[in-house]
C-alpha cells in the first residue's frame, strides 16, 4: 500500500512541476524545456533508487 502512495506522489510532484515550468514566463524554451527533463528525471531516478534499496534480487532473478 505504501508503495501505491509513493507512486501517486511521485506522478503528482511530476505534474506540478510540469506545470509550474510551463506558467514561469521568465523562462526561455530551451530553459524551460532543461528544467522540464529535470522535474521528471529526479522523482523518477529517487523512486528507483528507493525501490532498489528495498528489493535485493534472489538467485539471479527477482
């Protein structure tokens, strides 16, 4: 169940900071377009990250 909850935080943390990168108007395309690869590369590589830790593979295999 808790793994669930971090799925759903993850996919929302994602879509807010899609978001508010899209609506900052200071910011020009390809700054835009840096940041937008950045928001969606951290929760995603952190998640991994997590997940790997608590999951240790067995016999070669998971």
């Amino acid at each position: 169940m808790s793994y669930v909850i971090l799925f759903i935080l993850t996919g929302l943390y994602m879509i807010y900071g899609v978001g508010q990168v899209v609506r900052n108007k200071a910011l020009n395309p390809m700054t835009k377009c840096a940041w937008i690869i950045f928001v969606i590369a951290l929760p995603v590589l952190g998640t991994a990250g997590y997940l790997r830790t608590n999951f240790k593979e067995r016999h070669g295999r998971w």
